[in-house]
C-alpha cells in the first residue's frame, strides 16, 4: 500500500492504533488523533488538509536552516549514493565523519579537542554520564559518581538523562530520579526573590552548588550538568555571566562541567555555541538539533583533552561504548553542509539581524495584560502568562492554557510551543526574515486578545 493511497482519515486512524507518540498520554493522543504533516519550504509548514502554518519552533527548536535547503539535500544525496553507511568499529571511518569531527572540534571552546557522535540529544548527554563514570574509575577515584543538575532542567529521556531532567513527566512512573542523582535550584530570575539583581541570582546558585556539594561530599560528586539557557524547562535565561560563575565554582568545587547545548548550539543564542559568550570551555559538551538541522539524526558528546588522555593512559582495553550509527556518514556529510551555511551561507548574520525584531516584539508584547515575563537570548526565547501581573500568580491546572494555547495558535496559523505553565516558548529558524517574525508575533499577539476574551480566563484575573 503506497501513502498516496491511504485518504488523511486512514492515515490518522493506523496513527492512532500504532504509533507511539513521544511524550504523550496514550488516551490523550488516541482522543486528539494526529495533525500530519506533509511539506515543508523556508519558514512554513503544510499538513495534509493544506493548512500552511508559520513555524515559529523550528520543528523542535531543531530547524535551525529552515525548510527546503536543497544543498543539504544534495549532500545527503550524494553521500547515500557513494556509501551510505560506514561503521566506526574496528577502526573504520568514514571521511564526512573525520571531516566533520575536526571542523567542530576547531570551534569548539579550548580543549575541547574530542568527539564521540550520536544519534541526538539523549544519547549525546548519555555517553557524556557514561564517559564520566568511565573516567572516574579510571583514574582510581571510583567513590566520585553524584551527579548534580539543575531544577526545571531537561537532559533528554535515556535511562540515565532522565533523571538529570528535572521535568516531573520524565519521572512519574519511572522510578526517577536514581539516589546519584541531585537537583538544585534553577536560576529563574522571573521567580527568583532578588530577580531584579543579577549578581544575587548568580550568587545563589553558586551558593547552592557549594551546599550541595557540601552535603554530599566532594570526594562523591563527579559533576555538575546543565543548560545553558534552560529549553524545555520553559525557556529560562539565567543572568549573563551565570555560566561563568558555575564553571569557576565547579573548578574550584573539584568537580566537572557538563554542558548540554542541545537547544542553545548552532547559532540559537547567537555565537555558535552559548559556552563562546562567556568564554567557559567544559569538560563535556553536548549537541544535537542544529548539529544537523533536523535534516538527519544526529548528536555529539565533545571530551575535553585532559580527560581523554587520562582515560587513553588507564584504559588500555576496549571502552565499550558505542552505536551501529555513530559518526553515520549520511549525517555526517548533512552536518557539515549545514555547518557551512551557518557559517558561510549567512544563516548566523541573519539570525543576529532577524534577532532584532524578535527582541523589539518581545519587549511590546510585554505590555499586554497576561503577559508577566519576557525572556530571549538571540532567537530562543519565551513569554510567561500570569493571571497578576504583581503578584505573578499562574493560572489553575484545570484550565488547560497549555493544550488551550497549542490548540489556538495552530488555528491562528502558528507554531510555538505551549507549556502546561502557560509559557510560550519561540525558536524560530535562524533563516526568519523580520517580516515573517512580525506574522510570528502578530498570530501570537491575536491569540493573547482571543485568550483574554474568554470568560474563564476574565474570571481568572
Ligand atoms: N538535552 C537538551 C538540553 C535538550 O533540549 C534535548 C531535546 N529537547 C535533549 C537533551 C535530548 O535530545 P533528543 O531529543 O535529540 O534525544
């Protein structure tokens, strides 16, 4: 049976009866049935019905060249044709893998000199754990195995990332998280007490690292992990220099630094990775998303040297970590195109100046009666819906604003991203042009009018 001969009913029903959603209640799913997409061209989708949406999301902050890049086509094309797998076992290679591996690690921060490739985030932010055990064992500090990672944090769903998110979905129901796993507060100025003063923020979350470790035990605590910008937590932008404060804490603490730029890399927040703004190199980096622009899967997990050449010295056997897929010359030879049209093909200078207009929108929005917070750093960003403005209270679980919000702004001809917290999350492509931003903003901005019009949410002010 060809999909051009199932009618969209059909396609929606073997949908429903067979296909696992991520992230989803399976009822919930089953009750809603799926919104199938078809086509896609520059910053607009099409589902099956036709309907043509702006998506202000980038799939899943993911699309970072846009829709329709036919040189990333080609390359993809060109390499199935030539070899379309090559496995990094036994000591093959493939050239695009080689290629790319010392393209990224010459921009990645100092010292960052290693990479082991993944098929995204989640395994990415996985062997970084894995690594980190290794590591420890191997250099005869085998009691150094806690991990400490942020509140409202998100560190993909394998079994060992899932509990260093700190999103209760990714809990509930998994036994998560494990007793070597640990959680500190995030640095949320919008409900922070002293929100208003940077350097207070910063400081309590130094402060909590210090506590934490503390009460654990220095000799028992491996690292420290998080975001730099926190994504699916809500978009929460900690103050400029809070990443420089936690990795002169966690130098100075005797513990590692893993960042997870799965979201913020490529661009997202405007350097190529959020580490390059405040000069902080790692000990572990991870990507994924804009490693690729969603044009195939991959991830990466980047090794800093000093750790590299202390696991090559201890481990003489085999490291037995590693995928079929790892370093896959398909994706390889999509990431170093799409490297080069960030680069080269003037995707990052667009960004910076359709950046612009997304600031500017976000700071007149803030004006409108639901919306108690704005946050942005380049072309990541969000606004927070309160029922009051002085208080900054929410609104009641009952009354649904997540799935509401997803539901009117698809209606309205956008795609954002709606959280249960009534947060709005933007991560456009970084090929938007400030025109099409101004259509992002101005579908938002309507939806907020229809929102405030309904006589539950009135009630609710
Ligand atoms: N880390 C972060 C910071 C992420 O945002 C995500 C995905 N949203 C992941 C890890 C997991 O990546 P993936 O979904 O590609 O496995």
């Amino acid at each position: 049976m060809s999909s051009q001969s199932l009618s969209n009913r059909s396609l929606v029903e073997i949908d429903r009866a067979h296909l696992i959603h991520p992230v989803a209640s399976f009822r919930g799913h089953e009750a809603h049935g799926a919104r199938v997409l078809q086509s896609a061209e520059g910053m607009w989708l099409t589902d099956i019905e036709g309907k043509k949406v702006i998506d202000a999301f980038a799939g899943l902050w993911c699309v970072n060249v846009g829709y329709g890049q036919d040189s990333v086509v080609e390359a993809a094309a060109a390499q199935m044709r030539q070899l379309p797998y090559a496995t990094g076992y036994f000591h093959f290679a493939s050239e695009p893998a080689i290629r790319l591996a010392g393209e990224l690690t010459a921009l990645t921060p100092a010292g960052l000199d290693h990479v082991f490739f993944t098929l995204g985030g989640s395994d990415a932010v996985d062997s970084a754990i894995r690594y980190i055990v290794h590591y420890f064992n191997a250099i005869g500090l085998p009691d150094k195995k806690e991990f400490i990672a942020l509140e409202w944090g998100y560190h993909g769903s394998s079994s060992n990332g899932a509990g260093l998110t700190a999103l209760a979905n990714f809990h509930r129901g998994f036994d998560l998280p494990r007793k070597w796993q640990h959680h500190i507060a995030s640095p949320y100025p919008y409900r922070h007490p002293q929100g208003d003063d940077d350097a207070a923020v910063i400081a309590s979350s130094v402060a909590a690292l210090e506590a934490k470790v503390a009460q654990i035990g220095a000799d028992k605590v491996a690292a420290f992990c998080c975001e730099p910008i926190q994504g699916s937590g809500g978009v929460i932008v900690p103050p400029v220099g809070w990443l420089k404060a936690m990795r002169e804490a966690c130098t100075r603490l005797g513990i590692l630094m893993l960042v997870d730029e799965v979201i913020t890399g490529f661009g997202r927040t405007g350097p190529l990775f959020a580490c390059e703004a405040e000069g902080v190199s790692p000990d572990f980096l991870t990507v994924a998303k804009g490693l690729t622009s969603g044009y195939a899967p991959m991830g990466a997990c980047f090794m800093a040297d000093h750790i590299y050449q202390a696991i090559a010295d201890a481990s003489p056997l085999p490291v037995g970590h590693g995928m079929t897929y790892s370093g896959h010359p398909v994706s390889a030879a999509v990431g170093l195109e799409v490297l080069r049209l960030y680069r080269e093909g003037g995707v990052l200078a667009n960004g910076a100046v359709t950046g612009a207009r997304f600031a500017e929108r976000m700071e007149a929005v803030k004006a409108h009666p639901l919306v108690g917070d704005v946050r942005y750093r380049g072309m990541l960003g969000a606004i927070e819906l309160v029922s009051n403005k002085v208080t900054k209270a929410g609104f009641a679980p009952e009354l649904a604003l997540g799935d509401r919000l997803t539901q009117m702004t698809w209606d309205n001809g956008v795609i954002v991203r709606c959280f249960a917290n009534a947060v709005i999350g933007f991560a456009p492509a970084l090929t938007c042009s400030p025109d099409e931003m101004d259509i992002i903003f101005d579908r938002v901005e309507l939806t907020l009018n229809q929102l405030l019009d309904q006589p539950d949410i009135r009630a609710a002010l």
